[in-house]
C-alpha cells in the first residue's frame, strides 16, 4: 500500500541565502463547530480528515458538533513539529484563538495557494 501525501510545496530559505522548496506535509487546522466551539487538531491529509469528521468517523468532540466550518490551516514539515504547534494553540485563551484566525488571510485560506504563517506559541 501506498502512502498518499498531500503536501504543499513551499519556499524555504536556507544558509547560503539560496531558497529551495520543501514540501509541507502536516496541517495543524482549527474547525469552527455548530455550537460555535473551536477544535484543533492535526492531519497529512485535511480534506479525508475533514470528511471523516463530517461522517461521525473523526474525534468524539465534533461527532455531534456538525457542521463543521475550518476556520484557520498552518503547515508543518514533521509531525512532531504539528503537535507541538497543536499543543501551543490548545493552550490559547479563545479570544486568542480568535485573534490568529482574523490574523490569517481569508482569500488564500479558501484558495489552493498554501498559507504561511510565522510561529505563533504559548508564552509570546
């Protein structure tokens, strides 16, 4: 069996001050509940993740919670890297979950072109 990525190119620049693309293969996202809740989680793949949410199939706290509206993505190169962007946006007041949402540019958030944010953790 294959593993199918869905990674988002992007343009890193590295020590000699040439650039070059990596792919992105982790997105942390928020989905904004029915009940006006907010979920986070991660995946490397939004929209099957997306669909198994909608489907009753994702986590427990959004079965009963559709629909399901996403509100912010962030791209991540490692999983370990996700979780820990995860962890540090869970431990967000709401009004600062809020905020980086408003923070992240609508237009591409709908589009295809990948959005990219600078980090944003806990303690800032």
């Amino acid at each position: 069996m294959t593993a199918r990525t869905n990674a988002v190119p992007t343009f890193t620049p590295n020590l000699s001050g040439q650039g070059e693309v990596t792919k992105m293969k982790w997105v942390v996202y928020i989905l904004e509940c029915s009940d006006n809740s907010l979920y986070t989680g991660i995946t490397n793949d939004l929209e099957r993740r997306l669909k198994e949410h909608r489907t009753g199939g994702g986590a427990k706290y959004t079965k009963h919670r559709s629909p399901l509206i996403v509100r912010y993505t962030e791209y991540r190169r490692t999983k370990s890297a996700a979780l820990t962007r995860e962890a540090a946006i869970k431990c967000l007041a709401r009004s600062e979950k809020l905020a980086l949402i408003a923070a992240q540019p609508r237009a591409k958030l709908q589009g295809k072109e990948p959005v990219r944010h600078r980090p944003f953790y806990c303690g800032e």
